[in-house]
C-alpha cells in the first residue's frame, strides 16, 4: 500500500500558484497535474478548499488604481481559463461515459454467450 504524502500550506500554496501560471499558458488539468506530482482530483480539492488566512488589509474598498480596460482583459483570461477547465473535464466525462458502455456491452455479449 502507497504511503501518502501531506503538503504543508506553503507547499499547497506553491503549487497551486504554479498550477495557475501552467493554466494560464493553455495546458490541460491533468498535465498540470502531472507536473506538479499530484491527482487531478487533489488538485481540484485544493482549489475548492477555503483559502489560509490572509493578511488584514486596512481597507476593504476597491483597487481604483487599475482601469476598467485591465480589470475586462483579466476577466477574459480569467473566462477562457474556465472554459478549457470546463471542455477538459467535459472530455474526460464522455471518454469515461464511451468506456463504461463498451464495458457494459461487453459484459452482456459474453452472459449472452454464455448463457447459451
């Protein structure tokens, strides 16, 4: 039985910055997962996971200092990261879907067979 491996919170929060960068150069999640030497499925609890705590700002209003032109251009890097996040998983769904009905239409022929 494989030992498993706890990642301290800087190592958590290492590699997901990491996991970001290789996402925003277009890689596919089980690529950055390779990479990084974690699941898919670990990175994605680490994501879902409640951030540490973060520093106190002073105060909670908005950065005026950046345009509205800058905030638009990382919303839609921030959209198409998404959307290959979202086609990726969409693919492993349907080649997961295609092998389990291979699987069960398999298995029927050979009770077919057998039963015979």
């Amino acid at each position: 039985m494989a030992t498993q491996k706890r990642h301290s919170k800087v190592e958590v929060a290492t590699k997901l910055a990491q996991a970001n960068d290789l996402a925003g150069q277009g890689k596919p999640q089980s690529e950055i997962a390779r990479t990084l030497g974690v699941s898919v499925m670990t990175l994605h609890r680490w994501r879902k996971a409640p951030p540490g705590p973060q520093p106190v700002h002073e105060a909670d209003e908005p950065d005026w200092t950046r345009s509205g032109d800058d905030r638009i251009t990382e919303l839609q890097l921030e959209n198409s990261r998404l959307r290959r996040l979202v086609t990726d998983l969409l693919l492993e769904k349907i080649k997961l879907e295609e092998a389990a009905q291979r699987t069960k239409a398999f298995g029927m022929t050979r009770r077919r067979r057998a039963s015979r």
